[in-house]
C-alpha cells in the first residue's frame, strides 16, 4: 500500500519482513550476484556464464533467457534486475561482430551501477573440458593479484577492487587449513589480464605443515580490456563511507609497534609506601619507643675541652 507520501506501507506480515530485508543495515547482508545473458551469445560465451555461476553458488542468480540491454548506454534495466533480485553485482554477457564475447563485471551503490569493465575474452578453457576434481559448491576462494599495473595504473586498481568484490565469497571471523582449497589467481600483463582457477592439494611433507601444491580446475580465461565505466570520486567516496555505528571506538593510551605489538599507558596516583601493606614479619614489626628514622632529630657531637 502506497501514500501520498511516498512510503510504503505492508498489508501482511510477509511483506512486512520482505520490506525489512531490504531496509538500510548496519552491516550489510552478504552481496549476491547477478549473471545475465545479452540479446546474441555465442556458444563460448553461454558456456563462460555457466562456468562463473559455479564458482559464485549459491550466492548468484542466473538469468537463462535473453535480454536486450546496453549497460554502456542505458544501464536502467540492470538496476531493475538488481532491485528485483536484491544483487549488488552484475556479470553481463553480450556478443557481436565489433566486440565478440563479452563479460562485463560490475557492482552497483543503491540500486545505480557504480563502476563496470568490459573484458573480451580471447581463450576459454571450460570446467568440463578440465578433467581433474573440483572445489565443493560455496568454497570460499583464495585471491591473487599480480602485475605492476594492478598497484600502478588508475583503471587496473579499480578493476582488481571490482574483482575482488565479485569473488571474495562470504565474510568469515575464522578459516581453518583445509577449508582452503581454492585459488583464483589474476595476472596483468601486457595489456591482457589471465584468470586462473587452481585446486590446492595437501601434501604429506614429513612434519606438521603440509607440502602444497597447485592442480589447474578451471575455468580459465584470457582477457582483453575494451571499455570501463568508473563512478566519480565523490560517488566512490560515498559508497565507502561507513555509518556512525560500525566504526570501531578509539582507546585512549593505547600505541603499537612496528611489529603490531600493543602497548597501553596507567595513569595512577603517586602511592604512600609507608602504608603499603606487605608480608607481616616479626623482624619488620616496630619496637616500642622506637621513632621513624625521618622524624628522629641527629644528636649533636659532644665537645670536650682540655680546661
């Protein structure tokens, strides 16, 4: 139900809790995916959707049917689907003459698409053309950067944060040794960026940590950089800022070191040590008659005269 004023109001109970899940938090739900085709595929492209889908379970939505959009040129149907859905982040898929199979990696701030890179693929290699075991669904992979331009180029950066965000998975407190099982790692290099995706294998290695090695699972492609949309830097700024709630209160009288050891400061009262209370001992009990040394006036040297 609708006012005049513009704010919704729940007839049921269910919508009542569906309108709460999609109220501002604190901390932020888990961010899903969205995995869309474009009007014309190609059979690699359908296939690189596929494969993505499956490594992103069951944090994704995959739209099967075909959908005219242009992200580059009107971006209002994204955001639809991303308010529908409830999905901060998009991989759009498109195919044609000019610019054959096309991934577009984005992510949107408040339902408006917030920065997106248009990445051709020049090789594919497939999860089934891989014979060797996978991870099990919902893995949490392990991320690699490397290349100068990721730490060096404006764009790169921004690409490496948008990645990151597409394939962190869920945000864990702890992560024990074998649960880490999974490594994507991202190459720039001349131009192209390389997406592997390996196995880790424990090995024994005759003492407590294991030997590790790597096993290709797939999938893996080549990209090329075509097109990118980046937000402002306002904007940027904006959809980083954390509320008041979440950051971290400041202690007082706490420092570390360059070795991240902590180090606080007492403050106290200056302390009378001649009411500190200490082990009763017959040897320290004081005598009768017997006056604190302080107090105790010097006798003066008696002088004697030969008259």
């Amino acid at each position: 139900m609708t006012h005049s004023d513009g704010i919704v109001k729940p007839k049921t109970r269910r919508s009542k809790r569906f309108l709460q899940s999609r109220e501002p938090k604190l901390i932020e739900n888990l961010k899903n995916s969205m995995i869309i085709k474009g009007g014309n595929t190609s059979e690699t492209l359908s296939q690189a959707l596929k494969d993505v889908y499956a490594l992103k379970k069951p944090n994704a939505v995959l739209y099967k049917k075909k959908n005219m959009v242009r992200p580059f040129e009107d971006s209002t149907a994204l955001e639809f689907f991303s308010k529908k859905s409830d999905c901060s982040l998009f991989l759009f898929g498109s195919h044609n003459k000019k610019r054959p199979n096309n991934l577009i990696f984005g992510r949107m701030f408040d339902f408006h698409v917030l920065d997106m890179f248009e990445l051709g693929i020049e090789k594919f290699v497939s999860l089934k053309d891989v014979k060797n075991d996978t991870c099990p669904v919902g893995t949490k992979p392990m991320l690699v950067f490397a290349g100068e331009l990721f730490d060096t180029d404006r764009e790169h950066q921004r690409l490496k944060n948008v990645l990151t965000d597409f394939f962190c998975g869920p945000r864990v407190s702890a992560v024990r040794l074998a649960g880490l099982e999974h490594v994507l790692h991202f190459t720039a290099l001349e131009g192209k960026i390389y997406m592997r995706s390996y196995r880790v294998l424990l090995k024994k290695s005759g003492c407590r940590t294991p030997r590790i090695e790597l096993e290709e699972m797939g999938p893996s492609f080549d990209f090329v950089m075509r097109r990118s949309h980046m937000a402002s830097d306002d904007l940027y700024r904006t959809a980083h800022k954390k509320p008041k709630g979440v950051k971290p209160k400041k202690k007082k009288n706490i420092s570390h070191d360059a070795f991240g050891t902590r180090f606080g400061r007492l403050h106290m009262q200056k302390q009378d040590l001649n009411k500190l209370q200490t082990r009763k001992m017959k040897g320290l009990r004081k005598r009768r008659g017997e006056e604190p040394a302080e107090s105790a006036s010097p006798k003066t040297p008696r002088i004697e005269s030969d008259v």
